[in-house]
C-alpha cells in the first residue's frame, strides 16, 4: 500500500489550514469536528468560515502564509490554489517532521484525507491513496447503505459492557463468540431500532446466563415499496439480507424476493380476492410463533404496511405476545405509480389536498363518504379499486363531481409492467372495456392527472425482470 493508514488524535492540538475557500471549509469542518484546534491563514473567507469564525470556532490569521504559522503545529493542511505556496508548506512541513495535506496533489502530502463514513465512536475511512477521489467516494456510498447510524449506539454500548464481559469469559475464543451473537443478534437490532433500555436488559441477561442463547427473536415489519427494487431503504434491506424466514405477500416483486437471504425459509401468505393463501389472522399468529422459536421474521409487504397493509393488526398480535418487532416503512403505492405516471398528488393550481381510499368491495357495496370525496380541489387515490371501478365513477358522478373529471389507472407502477390510461369519469369504463387492465392497479380521480402527458418521464424497461409481482414458489 502507498499509504499507511492511522487514525490521529488532535483533541485540542493546533492545526493549521492555509486558504479560505470551499476546500479549506470542508477540511476545517473535519478538523473541528474531531476535537482539534484551528488556526486559517487566509486574507478571505467563504461564507461558512466566516461564520464559524465569529463564532470563535477557530483562529484566523486575515494575512497570506508565512513561514513561521507552522510553528507549534501538529498537523498542516494546504487548501489553496497557489501552486508555488503549496509546494513551500510541503517542503517546510517535511523539514519540520509535521504531517502534511496538500490537496488534491499527492506527491506533496506525507497524509491524505480519506473519504468517512462517520458513526462515532465507530469511523470508517475509504483512500484510493489519491489515485480517485471520486471513486472512493462512490465507495463510500455504497458502504453507507451497509452500516446502519446505530452502529455508533452500538459501539458505546460494546464499550460501556466491555469489561463485564472480559470478567465473564476468561477464554479469549468464549469472549469472541459471546461478542459475534451480541453484534448480529437480538441485542443489535434493538439498539438500531432506538429501544436501548431493551438492549441493555438483554446484555444483563446474556451476561446472567452465558451459556443461553437468546430465547426471543424479532420480526421486521418492511414495507416493500410499489415494486421497483432501487426504492428499497437502506434499512429495509439490511433487514431483507438477514432474516432466517421470510413471510411474503402477493404484491411483492419477485426481483425484490431474491435480494432476500437464498437459505432463508420463504412463506408464502398472499391475499386475492376471494382467495386467500392465509388468513389474516393465522399470519399474526404465525409471525409470533416463529419469533417464538427464535428466529428472525421478515414480514415483507407490498408498499407501505401501514396504508391499507394490515400491518398495524400484526403487530398488535406481537405486542400482545411480547415478540420484540420493528417497522420499516416503505413507498407507498400512491406515491411511487403518481411519481412514475407523472402525476403529482398535489398542485397548488389543482389539488390542495390528497385522500387515499380503499376501494375493495364487501357485500357488494363500497363503503365511503362520498361527499367529503366530492369536495373540490383534491386528489382521491383509490386502492384496490379496479373491480368497483363502476361503482366509484357512479358514486362520485352523483354527489357532484363533474362527469369530465380527469381520471388515472397505473397498472404495475413502477415495474416494467406499468401501463397507464388516463380518461374522464364518464368515459373510463370503455376504456377499461377496451383495454382490459390487470390487477394491481392504482386509480387516481383530480385535475391533477392532466398533467400526466406533459410530465411523464418513465419508459418501463425492455424485457426487464423489474418488479414482476407474481407468486414466486421457494
């Protein structure tokens, strides 16, 4: 390697920074940030600088470099765009023994500054010792989505039980084994899911009985967004990778099943009309009963499990059994087919406001207000709406609305399935006749679907595996 890597401690030592532009200010937020003191030789400040200067966040020397700044110096860093300055401070830097930056030209640094990804006390660092910066940042990028912010939590609760575990496990081998079911276990994904106190009591009794493992596992509540699988959270998808069973629905894309752990028991639960591979209510029941067993349950749902995903009677079950569970939710249908029609929900020349509706059909009716529906200047979204379709265009005809009220049918949305067709109240139905439009679908009723032709900007791709929502036997 060209650079040794190392991590230096400059709480409250003096570092210098010759410049005053963007550079400088992001080089100095870092400095500042790992504890160190500023001293910035620049006769002009950004913005910023300037700012933290009258904050008296470091020290400004309003004046070009000179010789003598480097004095008492621990760490030296040249931002400026004077080529002749930066090769003195290297040169003096060298002579002087100070570890010098100067950036962006590496045959002058004895460092470089790595690109970070910051979860204090936990800090990774990625350097391509100065062959690409932007390739380590795209590093870096990608390593972001694969350590959660909790890790910082995490690390400070590792630290404030390091010793007990020491005392507990003389073994090194013991002590490691112990660490290895804390970190990818229980005890992790409460603290990443903000119940620290929870963590804590697992700690205590782990640490109580060091030869149980834990008893309890989890279920992770994640909403799979409408179907493209780049609309996956970060978190979601940690989760997806880790889970040993996976309870599914109908709804989720298959390309979005197979992001989840190959080994992993797949459960197919979906839902269809008037076919149902599971009742609701045996699903809450079997969520608790593998989590009882002590296994990771990712319960995977179409969209967002809280927007007409059941999903609050399922963890309602959990609670009641005390099965630990967290909820990570996604991109709801109507947000991801409107955006991929290019149809904004809201508009301020159009829709003040945005109602989402189920319209699944019960005893053959749809139950709705339809006068707070037929209100003015608001967008409707209509989930599971397809087969009532005639009954919610009469509906909303009777209770005022125009008959040349704009109206969407995304069918797909998101995947390389989606098709939309856009008519008016009063003609939709021979659309529909015509064109034969397949569940799921999405309907979209306001002034706003006029703006699909103009703002459409997804062409779903050829031949594309993306999003297929078919049942996927494991």
């Amino acid at each position: 390697m060209d650079f040794f890597p190392i991590f230096l401690n400059l709480k409250n030592k003096s570092c210098l920074v010759v410049g005053g532009g963007p550079v400088a200010e992001r080089k100095t937020a870092l400095l500042l940030k790992s504890g160190a003191d500023v001293v910035l030789a620049s006769p002009d400040l950004s913005h910023d600088l300037t700012t933290w200067r009258d904050m008296g966040r470091f020290t400004h020397l309003a004046r070009e470099f000179e010789d003598e700044d480097l004095a008492g110096s621990h760490l030296v860093i040249a931002a400026t765009d004077d080529s002749a300055i930066n090769h003195r401070i290297s040169e003096l830097a060298d002579e002087l023994r100070i570890p010098v930056n100067v950036v962006d030209q590496p045959t002058l640094c004895s460092f470089i500054v790595p690109s970070v990804i910051d979860r204090s006390p936990v800090v990774a660092a990625i350097s391509t010792g100065g062959a690409s910066p932007v390739l380590a940042r795209l590093i870096r990028s990608r390593l972001e989505s694969l350590i959660p912010a909790g890790y910082g939590r995490l690390a400070n609760l590792c630290n404030r039980f390091r010793r007990r575990v020491k005392d507990s496990f003389a073994n090194p081998a013991d002590r490691r084994l112990f660490w290895d079911r804390v970190l990818q276990g229980g005890v992790a994904e409460r603290v990443f899911s903000g119940h620290d106190a929870e963590a804590d009591q697992l700690m205590e009794q782990a640490l109580a009985n060091p030869r149980l493992s834990e008893a309890m596992g989890e279920v992770y509540l994640v909403g799979a967004g409408p179907g493209d699988p780049d609309l996956l959270t970060f978190r979601a998808l940690r989760l997806m990778q880790q889970a040993d069973v996976v309870v599914y629905d109908r709804l989720v894309a298959k390309p979005i099943l197979e992001m989840t752990r190959h080994d992993a028991e797949h459960i197919y639960v979906g839902k269809e009309r008037d076919r149902h591979a599971m009742r609701q209510e045996e699903i809450n029941q079997l969520l608790a009963k593998l989590a009882k067993q002590g296994k990771r349950v990712l319960r995977l749902k179409g969209g967002d499990p809280f927007i007409f995903g059941r999903g609050g009677e399922e963890i309602d079950t959990l609670a009641a059994q005390g099965v630990p569970f967290q909820v990570i939710p996604g991109i709801t249908a109507a947000a991801g087919c409107a955006s991929y029609a290019g149809i904004p929900l809201t508009h301020r020349d159009y829709a003040q406001s945005v109602t989402f509706v189920t319209g699944h059909l019960k005893d053959g009716s749809i139950n709705l207000n339809w006068e707070m529906l037929a209100q003015p200047h608001q967008t409707i979204v209509f989930y599971m709406g397809l087969v009532g379709l005639p009954v919610i265009c009469k509906e909303l005809q009777d209770h005022g609305v125009p008959a040349d009220m704009p109206i969407a049918l995304i069918q797909q949305g998101t995947t390389h399935m989606q098709r939309v067709f856009t008519g008016t109240l009063d003609n939709i139905l021979d659309l529909v006749e015509q064109e034969r439009p397949k569940p799921p679908t999405l309907i979209i009723v306001g002034r706003v679907v006029n703006l699909q032709e103009k703002l459409a900007w997804y062409e779903a791709p050829l031949r594309s595996e993306q999003g297929a929502t078919s049942p996927v036997d494991f």
